[in-house]
C-alpha cells in the first residue's frame, strides 16, 4: 500500500474571515504572529509540509474554523524511497520535440520515440 507513504501539505489560499478575526483565530490555535503574517502573505505557497492525510485534513479543518481557506495537497516529486530528497526537475530548455513524431522528450542525439535524428 504504496498511498500510506504518500506526504501532503496545506496551502493557503485567502480569508474568509477578517484579518482580525483570522489572526486572533489562528493565536488560539497557538501559531505566532510572525508565522500568521507570513501565511497570509504568501497566499498559493504550500506552508505546513510532511503531513499524513489524516493531519493534514485536521490541520485544514482547523485553518478554515480560524477563517482560512486552504487547499491540501499531495506533496510532489518525493523519491520513492521515502526519504524525503527532492527529484530534480530539468529547466524547459532541456526538451526537445521530435520534428519526426512530435515526441517530447530530454535533449539526446536521436529521439527516443521513433529513432529520428535530433543532431543540428
């Protein structure tokens, strides 16, 4: 059951309460103002990492009864082995299409789908 490995995280997407309300909200909930200003000013960034589905839906049933809304989220590009390095993802001009089979793929000398050569 590879899905119990599986990390989420929160991420913060406005108010719907007032900023008042939600950082008074959020103090009772023990978070310090600095880490509540830096939640609100950074709406769309993943905040709260590395949790279980279960906390992760306790912790976002806990943002939104503050007056928050969030989003949780599965955690990406975590190697299978579970020991939480990030995958390397290739910038954009490391692809290449295929002009032959229109195969997108890695910069190489021939493409990977139907053999073409890529050289200039």
């Amino acid at each position: 059951m590879r899905e119990l490995n599986k990390n989420y995280c929160l991420v913060f997407l406005g108010l719907h309460e007032t900023p008042e309300n939600f950082t008074r909200n959020m103090t009772n909930l023990g978070f310090s103002s600095s880490d509540i200003e830096n939640i609100m000013a950074s709406p769309s960034v993943p905040f709260k990492k590395g949790l279980t589905l279960r906390e992760a839906r306790e912790w976002a049933d806990s943002m939104q009864s503050a007056g928050g809304r969030v989003n949780v989220r599965e955690e990406e590009n975590v190697s299978p082995e579970g020991d939480g390095k990030r995958e390397r993802i290739p910038p954009l001009e490391s692809f290449t299409l295929c002009p032959e089979c229109g195969y997108k793929q890695l910069k190489a000398e021939a493409c990977m789908r139907c053999g073409f050569s890529l050289r200039s």
